[in-house]
C-alpha cells in the first residue's frame, strides 16, 4: 500500500543556514510563512510552503491537520545527554566529581538489570518526544544490555538516534568498569547490531579522560580510524577539580584536549561535551579538527561548573551545539536549554537572540552533529520530525503572545517562558509520536 500523506497546515519557521548573532537574522537565513504547509508522505516531507500554492495540486482525500495559530518547526536536537541518569536529576549540593560518586555511579550501577534499563529508556523517549526532541546524542551506561534498550525502544518509535556504551575501565565502583579490550570488544558487537539500522547510528563513548586508561582510548581511536561514519563523545574541561585530575593521570599531556588528541579521538563526528575552561589555542585546535563542544548551560549552573564562553568560541570557528546533559542538566525541554543558555550569555555580555536560539536547536545541532543531509530543516527531502509550538499554551505564554508584535517577541517569550505545555505535538518519521491533551 502507498504510504500516508498528510497536509499540516498553519505558520511554519526553519532555517537556511546560521542567522549570526545580531538582533536582525542574517540575509535569507530564515524561513518563515505566517500561512504553510508541510506535505510528507511516508516518513519524508515532500513540499513545503504556502498553505495555498500547496492546496492547488492535491491529491484527492489528503488528510489535513489543522496547525493554523501554532508553530511548526523541525524537531530539536540534544547532542548531549545520558538517558540513564534520568532518576537523579535535581539531587542537591554538588560538584561534578562528588555528584559522579555519590549520585552517579550508583543509579548507573541499576542498569546492570535489564528491565530496568528498559523501563528507563522508555520513560526517557516518552519525555525527549513531550518536550519536542526527537533526536538526540545519548550516553547510555557500561552494560551493554543498557544500549540494547535505548536502540530497541527508539527504532520502535521510528526516531533518529545516536548512542553508544559507556567505555570505562578505571576510578569508578568495579560494576561498572569494563576492561580495554572487553569494552571494545562490546561496542564492536553493539555497532554490528545497531548502527545504520533503520534511523540509528552509534557514537563511541569513553566517558571522560579519568576513566579510561591509555590503553582503552587508544582502542577507540582505532576503532574510529577504522570506522570514520561513526560518532564519538565525550566531556571536556567541565569543571576546575577534573581539569586538575586530568593534569595528574597525564603528565605527558601539554593539556586536557591533548590527551584526547594523541588517541585519535578529535575529529568531525566527535562532541566534546561542556568545554567550559578551554584557552583559545585548544579551541582552535578543536575547529581545525571540525568537531564540536556541546554547551549545557543547565547542566553547568546547576553542578557549578562555570560560565561557557560562547563568543569566544564561535571566534575560534568551533561549532558549539546545545544540549541537556540530563541528569547534570535540570531540564530535558531545549527550550529550557534556550533560557539558560540566555542567561549564561547575559552573564558573559553575549546574550542569545532568539534566532541564533532557535537555529541552534534545530539545523545548527544537526550540523554539528552531520546530520544535516537528513534533519534540522523543513525542506523536501528531509526527513519528516516536526515539533508543533503552541505560543498561548500557559496564560503567561498566552499573555506574552498577545503584546508581541512581531515573530522574534513570540520566539523570544517562548524561550524564556515555555516548556513542555509549549509542545502542542511532536512528530517523528512521519507520524504524531505525542499530542498534547490540555
Ligand atoms: N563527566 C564524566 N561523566 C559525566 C557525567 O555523567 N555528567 C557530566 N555532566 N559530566 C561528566
Ligand atoms: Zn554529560
């Protein structure tokens, strides 16, 4: 049988590329129509545009959703967070090493059991597809049964995800530790089953320089030279105590960056999450490499770890990208991530327009994470993920949207004031994957 097509009718927003950081986009960046249309058949969009140039060659007994008063946009992208961290978010009073002994560790140690990391992986899908993400770049834990779960669970709901196995063999509880070469071994087994199935790809996943020895992330750096279509993630120089630690376990490295760059882990398709205490050397080093820091502005407010110079960044040519980084991070909903990134930019004299904001989630994540070629944008041939904005969904949104005078207020009051009231519905692949019910 032909694969459904639907009509989704109302004012639609996307970008053409990188609206820069002034108050007005960048010439043609944006594209807008207070009176769209999205054709998709199947799980890609096949038009866009004009409710009524769309309207005139139909074909007969087109399903129409009505989405007129709404925003559609394309899905958001979280390229940084950990789906088993879910059940310690918001636990109080820590920095990033003690928050990791104490809060960490011992909920990951719970995904030795499968039923639970299957659980977890659905109640995380459940609220990444409330809050209007359907894609996103996810740490799951060392059990390999934890990537498993995630895997099963989103190609079940038909979204493009990235993920991968935590690869740690030392300084955490010995649950959780896999060994060199078992951990490779176990990743090598996960991409043969996982990656480029259906939407999904696999991202090799050390956690951070402590944990690794030499010998596990000069491994992965074989596994990534052998293997180039693959991610790779990671944290960087999130917070001064691990900095410090890095300089203790790698003498031999002139920096934190280093240690990464001498195992063959610095290139294209690597995040390097957070990125906070950088000189402008390694943030250089990190554009020439074309790889990308993921900003988590709740994730670095909430464990204290400090202010993300954004604009220094994007001086260097380093593409930032925004994420969660759920459960360091307080907020699943990007448009929480807007807020703080706001915030934070306030803080350091750049603050974010909406623009930058709402490009940033969408095409601006999805090409710091190559991913571009299929999602981020509202144009034929892309893949069908669609996030549907309600501007009036709290009577304080209603109020904002009522005073705005242009698309830029609405967008603005929506990152500042929205939430997952905000996502009236989520579309993935084609098809509505949740719907408000107010
Ligand atoms: N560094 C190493 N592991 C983690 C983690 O789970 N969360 C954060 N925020 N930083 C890390
Ligand atoms: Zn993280």
């Amino acid at each position: 049988s032909r694969p459904a097509m639907r009509l989704l009718r109302g004012p639609l927003l996307s970008f053409h590329h990188d609206p820069g950081d002034s108050d007005a986009p960048a010439e043609g960046s944006v594209f807008h129509d207070e009176d769209g249309a999205i054709l998709i058949e199947g799980g890609l969009i096949r038009r866009v545009g004009h409710y009524a140039a769309l309207a005139e060659d139909l074909p007969a007994n087109i399903e129409t959703i009505d989405y007129r008063g709404k925003l559609m946009m394309p899905g958001f992208i979280d390229t940084h967070v950990h789906y088993v961290q879910l059940d310690i978010m918001a636990c109080w009073g820590r920095q990033l090493l003690d928050w990791l002994n104490d809060y960490t560790f011992p909920e990951e140690c719970r995904f030795a059991r499968q039923v639970h990391a299957d659980v977890i992986a659905e109640a995380f899908l459940d609220e990444s597809l409330r809050v209007g993400t359907t894609t996103a770049q996810v740490f799951c834990t060392s059990h390999p049964g934890s990537v498993d779960a995630f895997f099963t669970a989103a190609r079940r709901r038909g979204l493009r995800m990235l993920a991968g196995k935590v690869l740690m063999d030392r300084h955490a509880p010995p649950e959780l530790l896999d060994s060199p070469l078992g951990g490779l071994a176990d990743s090598e087994r996960l991409i043969a089953d996982w990656h480029g199935r259906d939407r999904l790809g696999y991202t090799l996943t050390p956690r951070f320089a402590p944990t690794s020895t030499r010998e596990q992330l000069d491994a992965t750096g074989g596994v990534l030279a052998s293997a180039p279509d693959l991610h790779l993630q990671t944290h960087l120089s999130e917070n001064h105590g691990e900095v410090d630690w890095v300089a203790e376990l790698f003498p031999e490295s002139h920096d934190y960056l280093d240690v990464y760059e001498r195992h063959g882990l610095v290139g294209p398709r690597s995040t390097f999450a957070h990125g906070i205490h950088l000189t402008q050397p390694m943030r250089q080093r990190l554009a020439d490499a074309g790889a990308n820091v993921a900003f988590c502005p709740t994730s670095n407010l909430f464990l204290g770890s400090g202010l993300f110079d954004r604009q220094a960044c994007r001086q260097a040519g380093l593409t930032v990208s925004l994420a969660s980084d759920v459960g360091g991070g307080t907020d699943l909903s990007p448009l929480g991530s807007l807020k703080a990134a706001y915030q934070v930019g306030q803080l350091l004299g750049q603050p974010l327009t909406a623009w930058q904001g709402f490009y940033q989630l969408t095409l601006g994540n999805a090409r710091a994470l190559r991913l571009d070629e299929h999602i981020g944008q509202l144009r034929p041939g892309g893949e069908a993920d669609i996030v549907i904005l309600d501007p009036d969904a709290s009577p304080l949104l209603k109020r904002q949207n009522a005073r705005c005078r242009n698309l830029a207020e609405r967008l603005f009051a929506l990152m500042m004031l929205g939430d997952d009231r905000a996502v009236h519905a989520t579309w993935a692949n084609g098809e509505c994957v949740h719907q408000r019910l107010d």
